[in-house]
C-alpha cells in the first residue's frame, strides 16, 4: 500500500492514516469505538468467505501469508452453508 504522496506506508504511518480515518467514522457515527485494524481484516475475510470467495482471493486482499491462516474463515462460512442447506432439507421433507 502506498500513501498520499506515492510511497509506502511505514508501520507507524499506515496506523497514524487508520487512526484518523478511524476517528472520523467514528464522530460521523459510521463505526463503534472498539474499531481495529485487525478487526477490520477479520470482517472483511469473514465477508468474503460467506460470499464464498476462494482462500486464494481471500488471501490476496487481506494478506494474510498463508492459507491456512484463512482456512478458519472458509471453513465457517462452509459450516453455514452447510447447516442452512441441511436445515432446508429438514423443512422440505416434514422430518
């Protein structure tokens, strides 16, 4: 990621440049206060794999470095998947 001038963020600028997107969300009444980054990356990956995007395209946006490490995400949003279509069955058949 770069920022506004065209170079890379460096740790603390990129936290300082959440920080106050972070503070104006929140004063705006678009976000809670317990806001994060790594909150952030969670959702997003969460989202993505309830829409059921691939541990690779999750992997590319959050970058994590692994895909086990978002194996954790895909795998609950399958569970889900999995239990809504089993729950359909069950109405389905009256059992």
């Amino acid at each position: 990621m770069v920022n506004t001038k065209g170079t890379t963020y460096t740790e603390s600028g990129f936290y300082g440049a959440f920080r106050k997107i972070r503070e104006k969300l929140f004063k705006a009444g678009k976000v809670g206060s317990g806001l994060t980054f790594h909150g952030l990356r969670h959702t997003v990956a969460t989202k993505l794999a309830d829409a059921g995007a691939s541990t690779r395209v999750i992997q590319s946006i959050t970058g994590h470095a692994t895909p086990q490490q978002v194996e954790t995400y895909v795998a609950t949003a399958d569970k889900k998947r999995l239990a809504k279509r089993g729950i359909a069955l069950i109405d389905q058949n009256k059992v």
